[in-house]
C-alpha cells in the first residue's frame, strides 16, 4: 500500500496582520521570542532553535498570508505540493523562505 503524501510539520507560517503592536503583545503572551525582522517590515518570532517560525507583516486584515511545511525530504515536499495544487490551492516556491 502506498502511503499518502504527508506533511510532518509546519515549517512556518506567515500571517498578514492590520495591528503589528498588538499581534506582538499576543506573540509574546504565548511566549514567542523576537527573531531578526524581515526585509519587508515584517515581525518574526521564534519558538524553537529555528531563526523564525512566525512572521507577523503590517496589512489591512488579519489573514494567513504562507505556509511552509516540512514534509520529511525533497520527494515528500514534491508530493505534498502535489496533492495542494490538486485540490486547487496555488503554491508558489519561494527560495529565500526555503533556505
């Protein structure tokens, strides 16, 4: 039996945000700690030994903007990407967020 493509963990996830102050007080709350901000104006946070695992940018609503998964290895990501853009979601690479 062939196992379906799974995604292990959420990588990251990167949400549009219409008051960075107050996200930040709530990333706080929960414990996050501030990472290096992004290029954009964005605000990161970390949880873990990663650089970041949260991106808070300014927008006009409060929305998840990305997701990245880790899906294992190269050929579990292929599928997992696979299976999105099937079900119609579109899916972008984005080397930056990937390194």
């Amino acid at each position: 039996m062939t196992r379906a493509a799974e995604v292990g963990a959420l990588g990251y996830i990167g949400i549009g945000v219409s008051n960075l102050a107050d996200w930040a007080d709530f990333a706080r709350l929960l414990g996050l700690m501030a990472a290096a901000d992004g290029q954009d104006g964005s605000a990161r946070y970390r949880m873990d030994e990663q650089a970041w695992r949260i991106a808070l940018h300014p927008s006009g609503e409060d929305d998840c903007i990305y997701l990245g998964f880790d899906c294992g290895n190269a050929a579990g990501f292929e599928a997992v990407l696979a299976r999105v853009a099937a079900a119609g979601w579109p899916c972008e690479r984005d080397a930056a967020l990937a390194a």
